[in-house]
C-alpha cells in the first residue's frame, strides 16, 4: 500500500508573486475550480493581511471550493492569523499556514531577533493559529540555511504548539538535492515528535533545481510538496506541480507514495494560468509544453510508430493532451456553447457576461472555422479582461504595411467615455498601433516584454498577445487574443494599461 503524497497547490498565492501576475478575484476563483476538479489537496488561496482584494479573493475561493482544503497564509503575527482566519470562515475544511524565518541572516538583517525571540514568536503563532482550526502548518522560512540545531528546536517546539504540518522551504532556491534529501531525512529522525506531523517541502527554482529537491526530499521521507501550475512563482519560479505529479506517477518503482490527482486535468490548468497570468509555457517545457510529445529525429519517430515505449515514458492523454478536441462552430448555439463553458469550469454570475462572451464566440466563428477548447478559454479571458468599468476600450484599428513604405496606424478609443482617434507611424504596424495608443494617453509606461503564441494550430489560429509594462515600480502584464494579431496586440496593451491605472486592481502581495 503506497502513501499518500499530498499536493499543496500555491499558484494563487505564491505563483501571484511573479511581477505582473496579480490576478483579480474573479481570475483565482476560475483557477480554484480548476485546481479542485483536479483533485488538488490544498489550495493556497492567498495572503489575506496583504490587502482588501486579496481577502475578498481568498474568502471567496472558501466560500466556493468543497472538495479540497482551502488554505490561507498568516506572518507569526496575531492580527494576520485573526484576518486568515476570518476569510477562511466559509470552508468547508481550512487550513492556516504561518511562518517565520530561522535562518542566521535573516533572524539578524530582517527581524532583528535573537533565537529565544524566535521560537517563541513561533509556538505563539501556532497556538493563536490552533484556536481556530486544527489544521496548522508552520514554515521556518529560509530553513534551506538555517542552522540545523536551531532549526529542530523551532520545529519541534511548533509541532508541541499544535503544528499538523512542518513545511521546510528552499525560499532562496540555494540547496542540492542530494544534500536538502539529506535535510528532511535527518530533521524527521532527530526531532523527537517528527511523527506527530506531517514534512512538506516548498521549493524555489533559482537554480533550476526546484522539482529535483522537492522530489528528493518526498524520497527522504517528505510526504507534502508545495508546488504551482507551470512553475509560476516570484524570481526563476517553484516546482512545477505537473513535474512532481508525473514523475512520481511514472517512477513507482523508486517512490513509495502516490498522489490522488486526475493528471488527465494538467493540460487545462496549465492552459488556463497561462492564459490569466499572461505567463506563456516554452514549447520545451516538460509535460505541458507543445513539444513534450513531439519527435522529430526519424529514429525516435520509427521507435514511436513501433512502439510508443521506446521513447515516450508517459501517453500525452493521461495529462489532458488529446482533450483538446473541437466543439462548436458558427451554427453552434447559445445554449451549447454555455454547456462546453460549464464542461471547462467557466460560469459566469452575470447573465451580461454570458452574453457578451457569446457575441465574441460568434464574431470569433465567423473568422475561424473551428473552435477548440483553447480557444474558448482565450475568448472568455479576454471577454472578461474587456470589463464594462474598463477607462481605455478600443473602438476601431486600421494598420497598414506595404513594402518599401512606413507602416502606419489609426485608431479609435473610448477614453473614460469620450472618443478619440490618432495616427501614427511606426517600425511596423504593431510599434505604429502602439504609438497611436501612447498619444492619446500618454501613459508613461515602459514596455518591458512583448511576446505572440499561438492558441492553436493553423494559419486561421487566434494569436495570444502578452505584452508586460512598468508604470513608477508598478509591473502588469496585459493580454489580448485575436485572429488578427495587430488587433491582439491593441488588446493586449491596452489591458495593461486599464490594469495599471486602476484603483481597484490588486497590490503585489509583499508591498
């Protein structure tokens, strides 16, 4: 009988934390319903004290998730416990994740603590955490660094406190797996009531060695990982959940423990984070990627065809690659097209919504002969970026290109309810549109990423646009979706721009 490996999903919590990949209330919900139908264990839903938006987020995501626990993260402070605990209220099962660091360089630069300090504030943190659920996990942060006596004291005197869960993060993505293997094994024979708890294991990939130390430290006796959709997390990331998950599946005969996942839904969250976030997966990626099941070499192709074993360890339908199938064309009714939304896991509260979602569908119809789930989910995300309070909407764009002559661009906006219009030239029609936009606003922005992927195969294929700006230390990212990718292009950064300057968008967690 294999253990359990329980999957600590923190996409929208830690995954967030990437610059310009805030997501609005609305967007974590859509990931949450998500992440449950692929029976993840926990979901991090966010950090309640950072703001109003993010409490609002996370007490949603409560309200709403009943098959996997919903968790909240609290510093070892006792007005951020109590307001964890206060959007955690409506779950159905709920966990509060505290923490605090224990290495020497951050107890001494950051807290200004000594030891004794340290471990008190900890046990306190637990304690106040327990009055309100039983289900508590404590995280010595940077305990990648931390001194080990120290840091066996911290966790056992937390799990004497009431800690459930002992999480031993890489925050800094410093460690080696062979060596952080090494940690979680002794930290569970030397302290004395290891056993009362459960080790979980949160790893940062600044090395590029995120999923080797989680999946070192689950062969040394870790039975949590905390991980994302794609590896989306602040600097290089943290382990990739469908990493983890996969090559636990694939390698039973190493890993004595297994997670209850239905891998087969991977491929829709990948799709859908990337979609919100604006963060596009490299073609290379593992697992989800567009090349993870492709073969080009003509023997790998003739091994293939032979037998699928001789070079794929894995069958692309059991992460979700074959369930991309198309569903609805222009004849394709309202009602079929809500059914195939609600199939995906996109509902809509307003009924306007739905309307204007099935306007785009249909105008989508008219240009691309079939429509694909991928599809549906890019025409929803930007159905519902394009918000009716939004203070830039585009009316109308005419670019042009001719060889040997200057592209040139005229567009049309709805500013705060007025319409104006500009020209403008440019290196080509997109520098040219963007132009066009920037004299009319004047934004001040710093264009820092500009990047096209396709949705889905064929010259007709929607193009996704993302494009990341910076406004005085602000960093969004903007997303626009089209057949036409100058006119994704126009979406997109004008997306960024209504993020930007909206007061109602979300801080970065950690301001």
């Amino acid at each position: 009988m294999k253990d359990k490996l329980i999957i600590f999903d923190t996409t929208l919590r830690d995954g967030e934390q990437s610059p310009g990949a805030s997501m609005t209330k609305d967007e974590k919900l859509r990931i949450a319903k998500a992440l449950e139908k692929m029976r993840v264990d926990i979901i991090e839903a966010g950090f309640p004290i950072a703001s109003q938006g993010d409490f609002e987020a996370v007490k949603a995501v409560a309200e709403m998730v009943t098959e996997s626990t919903v968790c909240g993260l609290a510093r070892a402070l006792d007005k951020d416990i109590d307001r964890a605990a206060e959007a955690l209220k409506p779950a159905k099962s709920s966990r509060i994740h505290t923490f605090l660091a224990t290495s020497p360089i951050h107890m001494r630069e950051k807290l200004r603590m000594e030891p004794d300090q340290v471990v008190e504030h900890a046990v306190r943190a637990v304690k106040r955490a327990r009055n309100y659920t039983d289900n508590v996990e404590f995280s010595p942060e940077d305990a990648g660094r931390s001194e080990f006596d120290f840091l066996c004291r911290v966790i056992e005197a937390t799990i004497d406190a009431g800690a459930t869960t002992i999480n031993i993060p890489d925050t800094v993505g410093y460690n080696l797996p062979q060596y952080f293997g090494d940690l979680i094994g002794k930290l569970i024979e030397n302290i004395p009531n290891s056993d009362k708890a459960v080790f979980s294991v949160h790893c940062h990939n600044d090395l590029g060695l995120a999923v080797g130390n989680s999946l070192a430290a689950v062969l040394n006796g870790a039975r949590q990982v905390e991980c994302t959709i794609n590896g989306l997390g602040e600097r290089a990331g943290n382990a990739a959940l469908e990493e983890v998950v996969m090559t636990v599946r694939t390698r039973r005969d190493i890993f004595s423990c297994d997670t209850d996942l239905d891998t087969t839904q991977i491929m829709h969250c990948s799709r859908l984070v990337s979609t919100i976030t604006g963060f596009p997966v490299q073609p290379n990626k593992a697992i989800v990627g567009a090349n993870a099941f492709a073969h080009e070499s003509g023997i790998h192709q003739d091994g293939v065809l032979k037998s699928r074993e001789t070079y794929e360890i894995m069958r692309a339908e059991d992460v979700g690659w074959n369930a991309n199938r198309m569903v609805l064309g222009k004849h394709s009714g309202r009602n079929a097209f809500r059914t195939r939304l609600e199939e995906l896991g996109i509902t809509f509260d307003k009924e306007e919504d739905l309307n204007a979602a099935f306007s785009s569908f249909k105008d989508l119809a008219d240009k691309k002969h079939e429509i694909f789930d991928d599809d549906l989910q890019a025409l929803v995300s930007d159905t519902i970026q394009e918000g009716a309070n939004d203070w830039i909407k585009l009316i109308s764009l005419k670019a042009s290109i001719e060889t040997g002559e200057i592209p040139k661009a005229e567009i049309t906006l709805s500013i705060d309810g007025v319409e104006k219009r500009a020209n403008a030239e440019g290196g080509g029609p997109v520098d040219a549109t963007f132009k066009a936009i920037e004299s009319l606003i004047n934004s001040g922005c710093n264009l820092q990423l500009y990047s096209v992927n396709n949705i889905t195969t064929g010259t007709d294929s929607q193009g996704e646009v993302t494009v990341r700006i910076d406004r005085e230390g602000r960093i969004v990212n903007g997303l626009g979706a089209d057949t036409d990718i100058v006119t994704a292009s126009a979406k997109a950064y004008i997306n960024a721009l209504n993020k930007v300057f909206s007061e109602s968008e979300r801080a970065h967690p950690q301001v």
